[in-house]
C-alpha cells in the first residue's frame, strides 16, 4: 500500500491531509507538461506512435508524399504542423479522433 502522506509533516487531521493535497494539486497544475503531442518536431519512430501507424506506412506515405519531412544527417525528421496537416486532411479515420480532439483541448 501506498502512504500517499509519508512526506508530510502536519497530517495528523482531515483538514491538514486536504490542505497538503491541494498544495500537490495546484504544484502539478503549474508545473510545464512534457507532453508528447506538444513536441515541435518528431523522429519517424515518434511520427509512427504520434500516427499509430508502422514504419512501412509512415515509409510508404513519405514515399507518396503525402507527409513533408526533413532529412538531417541520414534521419528524417517531421514537423508537428505537417503531421497536424496529415491528420486534418484524414480526420475521418476514427484512430485519429483522439489527436484531434488533443488538439481541441489545447487550443
């Protein structure tokens, strides 16, 4: 079991066990999120999860550009408005909704 309260020092009451986890709540809130979505740019390994397609995919919709994408030193890379781009243009397949709806909440 996890003691959510271990590092408190005055939680001895309902009041006090409140308090310390509104301070943790409001902490998390302020804190920059790290989120994935958010990245500006993405490796092809994280342009495939960022899609939830295969490399052979993401490889064949390069190929028939139907992506733009950079290449530096060997390695492709991908820019969040153009992989923003790709899910717009095909924002009727339902394995995209969830990304738009990202979108949606941090616009």
């Amino acid at each position: 079991m996890i003691n959510i309260f271990e590092d408190c020092n005055r939680c001895d009451t309902a009041d006090e066990k409140v308090d310390y986890l509104g301070r943790i709540v409001v902490s998390r809130l302020s804190t920059p999120r790290d989120d994935f979505y958010l990245k500006p740019h993405f490796t092809s390994a994280e342009a495939c999860k960022y899609l939830s397609v295969s490399k052979k995919t993401l490889d064949n919709l390069c190929s028939a550009n139907e992506i733009a994408r950079s290449k530096a030193k060997g390695r492709r890379y991908f820019l969040r408005e153009d992989l923003e781009e790709y899910v717009r243009r095909n924002r009727q397949r339902s394995k995209y909704k969830p990304i738009l709806n990202h979108y949606e909440h941090y616009s």
